[in-house]
C-alpha cells in the first residue's frame, strides 16, 4: 500500500515541487494552499505524513498543527515544517511539537523524500 503524504504550501511552485518529488518516490499526495483546507484534507485523508509550510495566508502552520494535535483522529501524523525563515526564538516553536521535524527552505532535492521518509513508521 502506497504511503499517503499531505503537502501544504500557499506558493505554488514549492507546493509542485515537493509533491513532484514524493509522487516519483510512490507516494500518494494530497495539497493544500492553506491551513483550514489542510485540516480538512488531513482529517479526510489521514496520510502517513504531512509536510507543512509555517507561513500560511490564513494562520500559521504551527497554529494548524496545534488543531490537527487536538483532534484524536490526526494527532499521531508526523508534521514536518518547512519554511525558508526561522530564526532561533521561531526554532524553538517548532521544537516544541511531538512527532515532527523541520526542513529549511530551498529544500535540497536530492535529501528531500528521505528526510521525509525517516518520520514514517
């Protein structure tokens, strides 16, 4: 069975890219430009792993991910961050969730599904 992975990004270029990347390496991806439809998606789809952009237009990333955290359905889905601007104060926002990951902006192609890959069980 196929791993599942919900990429969320608001510019579409990077959001192409990333899920470009996942779909040659056999994922099954699911997008979202924003943080309400990720939720939504997240809640529906359930992937395996969800990769999520901190800046959003409707809230932050992190915000969204506190509410995928509450919801007993999606709280165990590991989130990983990815974001071009987090400074140490904003790190340690990130730091802070259980089962997730950060990956700096531009992402590097090459190392991108395997970062991925090491939060799937």
């Amino acid at each position: 069975m196929r791993k599942k992975a919900l990429v969320v990004d608001d510019d579409p270029n990077n959001l192409m890219l990333e899920r470009d990347l996942l779909e040659v390496a056999g994922f099954e991806v699911f997008t979202a430009e924003d943080a309400l439809s990720s939720i939504a998606t997240a809640r529906k789809e359930r992937p395996d792993v969800i990769i999520m952009d901190v800046r959003l237009p409707d809230m932050r990333g992190t915000e969204a991910a506190q509410i995928l955290r509450q919801d007993a359905e999606t709280r165990d889905i590991p989130i990983i961050f990815v974001t071009a601007s987090v400074m140490s104060e904003g790190r340690e926002e990130l730091d802070a969730f259980a089962n997730a990951g950060f990956i700096g902006k531009p992402i590097n192609t090459r190392t991108f599904v395997h970062e991925i890959s090491r939060f799937i069980a």
